[in-house]
C-alpha cells in the first residue's frame, strides 16, 4: 500500500508475521544478494587463477599412415603395351602377387611368339662355336708342344753332328800331322838316295824308288790336308744348320702361337656374344613376366587410373592406385616456424578428427571429450612448400585407440601439449606476447648426473 489515503491502514491491526509472503516482500534485498554473488564470483575467479593450466600449440593436419609401405600408392606399367584384359574393379581386396591386368606387346622386335626358343637357339650355337674354338686352340697347343719337342731333338741332333764334325777335325789333323811327317822323311830319304846315288853308291832303280815313294808320300799329304780342309767345312755347314734348324723351327712356333691366339681372340668373342644373348635372354625372360601386372602387396584397389580394353600404355604410365590393407594410422601436422622450437619428439598432442564431435578445453585436456591422444615421433628439418614445418605424430599406446573407421586422408585438428602452469600466467604472458615455457630434453648423461 502506498499509504497516501488519510484513512489509516490495518497493517498495525493486522500481524503480518503469520503471513509468509508478506515475510518474504518485506525482507527482500537485492543489494545484499547481489554483493554476495559479485564476492562469490570473484572468488571463484581468484581461485581459478591458480588452476593448473596446460600450454599448447595447435596446428591443422591430416591423417597418414606412419610407415611409407603402408601408404596409398600408384602402379605403374614397367613396359609399354596394349591393355587386353583386366581382371579386378575398384574396391576389390587384392593379395600380393595377384594379376590385375594383362597387356600385350607393342614393340616388333618382342612381337615373335617363339622368341625365347630361337634365342636359345642361337646360344647354344654360339657355345659349340666357343667349344669349337676351344678344340682348335687344344690341336695347336699339342702342335706347338710336338715343334718344341721335335726342335730339341733336332737341335740335339744337330749339335751331335756339329761334335762328330769336331772329332773328326781332329782326327782328319792328326792324319794330316802323319802324313806331313811322312812327307819329310819320304824327303830327306830321298835326298841321301840322290846323294849316294851322285856318289855311286846306290843304283838308279834305289833312286827311283825312293822317289816314287816321296811323290806317294806327299799325295796321301794333299789327300789328309784336303779331307782336314773337308771336315772344317763340314763343321761350318753344321753350325749353319743349327742357326737354320733354330730358325725354321721359331717361326713354326710364331705361327703356331698366332694361330693359337687368334683363336683364343675369336673364342673370347664368341664368349662375349654368348653372355650378351644370355642377358638378352634373361631380359626376354622377365619382360614376358611383366606383361601381366600384379599386386605388390595386400590392400584393396582404390581407383583404376587406365579403363577399356585395346588402350595402349607408355613405360611408367599410372594404372591403378592401391591402399594397403594393414597400416598404422598417424598425422601429419603443419606448425608454423615459430613453434617449431617448442616440439621435441615424444611431446604429447590431442587430436580432434573430422566427423568425430568433441568438447575441448585445450588447456584442461583431462576434461575434454571426443579427443583422441598422440605423440610425436619426427619433425622435419626442412620447411614445406606452404612455409611451415611437418611433424608425424603417432597413435598414443597409453591412451584410447583411434576410431576404427578413421581412413587415410582425413582432416585433424592438433593441439600439442607443453608445459603445465597456472591461469595467472598464462593471461599474463599473452597479454605480454611471450612464447610458452617448454621442457627441454635432457641427455641421458644429464639424468645420470643428476
């Protein structure tokens, strides 16, 4: 009642206590109550100032695979050819070793159906070539033997002659040296007959005698001196034969041994041909294997890049990408490089993914909901192309698996995790714009010490 009536109001006669709303109007105060809400409040937030709070570095990625064979990839046709058949559609499950398609030839020089056969072929013609050349080279190695033996036994026969010759030399002067001797006593016999006969003491027929005996005895000296003079001859012209036998008998040897290494020259090359056709043939070998494309390794096909039947593929075309069946999820995040400083491998990171819902207080990651934890295995030590550094962050083993049907490709937003400090400071440094505190790792020596 706003009491401005003259008649006077009941509240004196009326107890108002017995009434309780009429208790509660009287002694309502809003000034009382909003004080003590505005001192509860800030005290709330006074103590939340000293609430531990975790610094962080969030980035955008997105979800690889932690191993490189475990990344979706391209194969490519090792040889040129011409798609005939294909024998998978996309999304089917492949193992290793399974045909995916097979191509023909498009080169002439491999279009010969018989081709390994004739190649073949010609190998083991080149071989008997080689084994015929083998032979050739045995026949002049006994040929070149039997010279050098028979040359040392012409040569020892030769030096038989040579001695024979100077044996007879010796005795043909010594017969000479007789008959010399011979000569000079046939001579002074023959002048003491001409003296006494002079003097009348021996008969004509003594003298003539003794004269006859003197021309005899000087023919049988002419006779020794030719026959000495013979046999140095013939010593001469067996020396001569010797520098002839030796002579003769080396340029047999010369000939022979250029025979023999002009087959050996012709068999290294038919060696040589050999091993190049057994090259070729294993590359003939291998490339009749690679008309027929097959799977590296277990995984489902993901897309056919080539389509039809008839359509012609250069060498290292793309034909179908491949995503492995086993692999090991991680993320691939991009931080700017004034972060970089701040990560260090085995720092810990939450990961909101795309399509899963979250609740997130990146500085109390123990009360956010719907993230999923990581740990960093590697950074890079080169900028990307975009102007940021790369860091691969496995699946944390300590906390929840990843979501099952997480795939390769899909979005992730990172928060990496640093240094636990209180609110205060942490309003306080980014009013001031200071980089977060982070630990630093320390060495294994380090640890010892301490």
């Amino acid at each position: 009642m706003l009491n401005i009536s003259e008649n006077k109001s009941t509240a004196d006669k009326v107890n108002l206590k017995n009434y309780k709303a009429f208790g509660m109007v009287k002694d309502y105060t809003a000034r009382k109550i909003f004080t003590r809400l505005l001192i509860a409040f800030f005290g709330i937030l006074f103590l939340s100032m000293f609430l531990p709070w975790t610094q962080n570095v969030r980035a955008k990625g997105y979800v690889t695979t932690l191993k490189p064979d475990q990344r979706p990839q391209i194969i490519h046709s090792i040889i040129g050819g011409r798609i005939e058949s294909w024998f998978i559609q996309e999304g089917d499950y492949v193992s290793k070793g399974d045909t995916i398609l097979f191509l023909s030839e498009t080169k002439d020089e491999y279009m010969d159906p018989d081709l390994l056969g004739r190649t073949e072929q010609q190998i083991e013609a080149k071989k008997l070539a080689v084994q015929s050349y083998m032979e050739k080279i045995n026949a002049l190695d006994e040929q070149i033997s039997a010279l050098l033996s028979t040359q040392k036994l012409k040569i020892e026969q030769t030096h038989n002659y040579i001695k024979q010759a100077q044996l007879k030399i010796i005795s043909d002067s010594i017969a000479f040296e007789a008959a010399k001797t011979n000569y000079e006593i046939a001579e002074r016999q023959f002048k003491r007959t001409e003296q006494l006969h002079a003097d009348g003491l021996n008969s004509l027929t003594e003298l003539e005698t003794r004269k006859l005996k003197l021309q005899e005895t000087e023919s049988k000296k002419v006779g020794a001196e030719n026959k000495l003079l013979s046999s140095r001859n013939e010593l001469i012209n067996y020396q001569v034969e010797l520098s002839s036998v030796a002579n003769q008998y080396r340029e047999k040897l010369s000939k022979s041994e250029s025979d023999k290494f002009s087959a050996l020259s012709a068999m290294y090359d038919a060696e040589a041909v050999v091993t190049k056709m057994q090259n070729q043939y294993m590359n003939y070998s291998v490339r009749t294997g690679l008309y027929y494309v097959t799977a590296p390794q277990d995984g489902y096909i993901t897309k056919t890049i080539r389509s039809g039947i008839g359509e012609t593929v250069k060498q290292g075309d793309d034909l179908v990408s491949v995503m492995p069946a086993d692999f090991d999820l991680a993320v691939e995040m991009y931080v700017d490089p004034i972060d970089v400083p701040l990560l260090h491998v085995g720092n810990k990171v939450r990961f909101m993914f795309d399509g899963w819902p979250s609740v997130v207080f990146s500085g109390w990651p123990g009360v956010s909901f719907g993230t999923f934890g990581g740990e960093v295995v590697a950074i890079d030590n080169f900028i990307s192309n975009g102007g940021k550094y790369r860091i691969l962050v496995a699946r944390d083993k300590n906390a929840i698996d990843w979501p099952e049907q997480l795939r390769v490709g899909a979005g992730a937003n990172g928060i990496a995790l640093l240094k636990d400090v209180p609110v205060w400071y942490e309003i306080w440094r980014q009013l001031n714009g200071f980089p977060p505190d982070y630990y630093a790792k320390q060495s294994s020596a380090a640890k010892e010490k301490k």
